[in-house]
C-alpha cells in the first residue's frame, strides 16, 4: 500500500466515524423543520418549507418547557450538590492525615461503583415512600445526588493528590485552618476536575429515567426523558413535533460543553497525567 494511502486511512477511518455519528442528529434537526407529509415524502431531503412553528407548538403545547425546566433545575441542583459533597469527602481523604482511617473509608466510597444502580431500585423506592417524598422532587434530587458521589469522590480525590503539599504547607503557615484551606485554597485549584466531575454528573441526571418514571406521577413534575415519553404517546403520528422535542433536549448539553470544554479538557488531561 502506498505511503500516503496508509496515511489517509486513518483520516478516512474517523471521518466515516464522525458521519455516522452525526448523521441521526442531523436528520432530526432537519426533520423538525418539516411537516409530517415532508416527512413522509422526503426523509433525507432539505425542508420544502421550514416550519419554525414546530417550536413554539412543541414548547407550548407538549409542555416541553414545563419538562425541560424540571430537568434543568434537578440536574444542575443535584450536580452542585454531589461536586460540593464529593470535593469535600475527597479533600478529607487526601489531603488530611486520617492515619489508615482514610484507606478504609475511601474504599467503603468506591464499594457504591461495584452496585448496578438498577439493583437499589427497590430499597430506593421503599425508602423515599416511607420518608414521605414520592411524587415530589425531593424523591429524585437525593437518589442522584448520593449516587453520584462515589465515581466523583474517586475522580475529584485522584486530581487532589496532585496537588503540591507545598502549596497547603504555605496556607497553613499562614494560619488557614482546614476550613479556609479548603475553600480558599484548595476548591480553586481543583476546579478543572470538579467541572468534569460536575459535567459527568449532569448528564447523568439529565437523561435518567428510570427513577423519574416510577418516583414522579404527575404531569407538571415529570422531567424531559419521561415527558418526551408521554409526548410521543399523544402525538404518535406527528413526527416533527418528535423531532423538535429531541432537540430542545440535546441542545442544553451542547451549550454547557461549549462553555464548558477547555475547563472538562483540562481536568481530563490533569487527571490522567497526575492521577
């Protein structure tokens, strides 16, 4: 095989991976523009006439706002919560001296990764009932934020012990206690990882669904995932309004990652060479 055909295979290789990739997507975006006759007649096609309406019926009457800011407001809340939770476990178990305390306990953490979240479903369920909060939020904002914590306690612990203990010998001197230490000192040099770890655990609240299908029965509670659900049940023949609902899902990730990208690039890359 020729030299510069065994340097374009690989190109080759990942531009028929990123078009199969985007493919689906862009076949939605353009399917929400059309009506279900367009649909019909050309599903690959560019729209004949773009309907932006689609969004305002979808937004509206499908109540995906109501939907979307359910999902919003839980995942950015339960996300906030488990980095601030997890940051501070992982700070207490490597950065402070808890003799072979810490090793114990930091393998009691990482126990919670080894149990498929499916197998707690039960127990979950059992519990939030007696506590009294099935059917409120408070039923899914504990669940994801505590199952969160052991990958983000492994992730955000591992890019602490990088850090120089030069750096925390010099606040102390200083006379920071641990508190101050933590929060003045050590939460900003360690906000690369916790807006991975925050970013990670986003997404995973924002495309749950099991929890919200079981745990929440009314309809103006109901998150995106079991509201697109219900939607496409209603309007089974309507596939534009289908289409326009799957994007006003997608595009809150694409715009948190455009933010967001050189600060989850960095914590990845600082997290693999130091970790």
């Amino acid at each position: 095989m020729p030299t510069v055909w065994k340097r374009a295979l690989p190109h080759v290789v990942l531009m028929g991976y990123v078009v199969a990739v985007l493919f689906p997507f862009v076949f939605v975006v353009f399917s929400s523009f059309k009506d279900n006759l367009q649909i019909a007649e050309r599903p690959f096609g560019l729209p004949t006439r773009w309907m932006f309406e689609n969004y305002v019926e979808a937004w509206v009457k499908a109540k995906i706002n109501v939907y979307f800011f359910n999902s919003l407001y839980l995942s950015f809340a339960s996300s906030l919560s488990g980095v601030l939770l997890a940051a501070a476990t992982a700070f207490a178990l490597a950065r402070m001296k808890l003799a072979r305390t810490s090793r114990w306990i930091y393998q009691f953490v990482l126990i919670g990764m080894l149990i498929p979240g499916n197998v707690l479903f039960i127990a979950q369920y059992i519990l939030v009932k007696d506590l009294g909060i099935l059917n409120t939020h408070w039923s899914l904002y504990l669940p994801y934020t505590a199952g969160a914590l052991p990958i983000s306690v492994l992730l955000i612990a591992a890019f602490m012990r990088s850090i120089p203990s030069e750096l925390e010998e010099a606040a102390i001197v200083d006379g920071l206690g641990s508190i101050r230490l933590f929060a003045q000192i050590i939460l900003p040099v360690t906000v690369p990882a916790l807006v991975t770890v925050f970013i990670v655990n986003f997404l995973g609240v924002w495309n749950e669904y099991l929890l919200a299908n079981f745990f929440i029965s009314k309809d103006a509670l109901r998150t995106l995932p079991t509201g697109m659900v219900g939607f496409r049940d209603a309007y089974q023949t309507n596939y534009a309004l289908i289409c326009t609902g799957i994007v006003y899902s997608v595009l809150p990730v694409l715009v948190l990652y455009g933010f967001l990208q050189e600060k989850i690039i960095e914590g990845i890359t600082a997290g693999s060479v130091k970790g």
